[in-house]
C-alpha cells in the first residue's frame, strides 16, 4: 500500500487536542505551544477541507468529522506505543496469549512459570483461565491448554500428560475410609461428568451400579477441592494436580487406586502460523511434561 504523506505532527496535535477539548490542555501534553497546536490543527483541517472543530469560548468541541477522524488515531497511537513499549535491552518482547483449564494452570503450570520466564524473558506470557469450556479463535488465543480425548474440530492437539483422578480428602475423613466401600458413607464431590465416581468404584471391585450417597457437583475441580479442604466431602480429583496440599498435609490420598479419563493437551487452530514464541513455550512445555 502506497501511503500519502501522513501529516504526524498535526494528527497528535489533533488527537490531543480532542482528547481534552482544549488546546492549551493538549499543549501541555506535546511540550509545545498552545500557539503550536493551534496552528498544527489548522493545517489538518485545511489539508483535509474540513472543519475538525468548533471554537468555543470555553473549548472545543468535535464535529462530525472530527468524532469520526479520532477514533482511528487513538486505536493507531496506542498500537505504536503499545509496540515501542514491547522493546527492551535491543530486544522485541513478543505477546504468548494462553488459556488454560483452571486446574492445570494452578496446579501445574503456575508452580513452573518461573522456569519459563528465566528461560525466555522476551515473551510476555498473558494466561486466562477457564473450566475447560474455551474458542480459541473468539478468544484470539494463541494455544488453549484442555483436558479432553484430544479430537476438537479443527485444531491441532498434543498431548502433555494424563492426571489420573483419585480420592483426596481431608486427613480427618480420611482416618474414617479403611476400604473403598466407606466412601458410601461419605458426600461425594464430583464434576458435572456422571461416571466419574461409578467408574472409580468399579476400579476397586465394587459395582458400577452402587447407589452412591448425596454428590455436590461442580464445574471446576478448583472449587471442588476447597470444598474437599473444608471438609465438604470427598472429591475425585487429579493428585498430580494438587501435589502442594497433599506435601502440606491439607489433604490425602486414602487409595492408591485411580481412573484415567483423559489427558491434558496443548491445542492451537490449524489454521493458526506458529509464532516463535509459541514455538519457544510449545518446547519448554512437552520438555518440562516429561519431567512432570
């Protein structure tokens, strides 16, 4: 595109002066001259054949031209700033945009960012959380972290580790749970997925169809583990997820057994060009994965 010659210093004159409806104001701002400012505008608007501004006696105000003309200055300035603002030490700070499942960013990936960080200090990392629910592309994320079977239309997927759930449980309900069959004793705190617990009993040798005691569901294994912290019951959760309480002794592990559901997985849009810095944490992540 063969661009016109941009008049820069009468466009910030302009946007400035629109900002604070004053030109004094915006010469303030500019380190110049009110005289400077009001001249710099002159000249935008004669370059441009209109009137950008009425003159008033106590300010300014925009006209039609003016209120469609400093939106895209505002957008483009803070877009320059925002770039320059990303040069650091003779370096380019490139922008990493990841959600993550609550868990996984918590529990996993938040205790290692450190690690990342020290490695590669010219990416910005920006992390979202969410409960497993994510568009990647309404969300203009670079990589999604999810836990699924891996098959999501339309997306590449590679798979980072699996996080079998098993039962955590304060150490005081824990003291009560001498075999699998005392959790019918207990409140069951499940996900919003039915099986899990039918499932995990039919691991220990009881039957899939047991009539289960009173469940509280959730719709994050977040909130369900500071229920199981408060001593609400039970949860059926990954313990590679909430290796720190269980160092604590905020909660335990009462049996060994667990039930593997499906895995962790690092997902981008096909369509999506892989950047240098999703290639840099892509690497550090699967490396770091395979030390868990």
């Amino acid at each position: 595109m063969i661009r016109p010659h941009l008049p820069l210093n009468a466009l910030r004159a302009f946007e400035a002066s629109a900002r604070h409806l004053s030109f004094t104001r915006a010469a303030v701002e500019l380190c110049v001259t009110q005289a400077a400012v009001s001249h710099q505008v002159k000249s935008l608007e004669a370059q441009l054949n209109v009137t950008l501004f009425k003159r008033l006696p106590r300010g300014l105000m925009l006209t039609s031209e003016g209120e469609t003309l400093l939106p895209v200055l505002r957008e483009s300035f803070d877009r320059i700033a925002e770039t320059l603002e990303r040069f650091e030490g003779g370096h380019f700070r490139e922008v990493l945009t990841v959600g993550a499942v609550g868990t996984f960013a918590v529990g996993w990936l938040l205790p290692r960012l450190a690690d990342f960080q020290k490695k590669h200090p010219y990416i910005d990392l920006r992390l979202s959380t969410n409960n497993n629910r994510v568009d990647v592309a309404a969300e203009g994320l670079d990589y999604a972290i999810r836990f699924g079977a891996g098959a999501w239309h339309g997306i590449e997927a590679v798979r980072l580790i699996e996080a079998p759930l098993s039962v955590l449980c304060v150490p005081e309900i824990a003291r009560q749970l001498q075999a699998p069959e005392d959790l019918l004793q207990q409140t069951l705190l499940r996900s919003y997925r039915t099986d899990e617990w039918p499932e995990w009993f039919q691991a220990t040798g009881l039957s899939a169809h047991a009539v289960l005691p009173r469940s509280i569901v959730f719709d994050s294994s977040l909130a369900m583990m500071e229920a199981a912290l408060q001593g609400a019951g039970v949860a059926l959760a990954p313990p590679l997820m909430f290796a720190r309480q269980l160092a604590a002794g905020a909660i335990e592990q009462p049996f060994a057994i667990g039930i593997t559901t499906g895995s962790y997985w690092l997902t981008r849009l096909q369509s999506r060009p892989e950047t240098s810095a999703m290639a840099a944490f892509r690497g550090w992540l699967l490396q770091t994965a395979q030390m868990k």
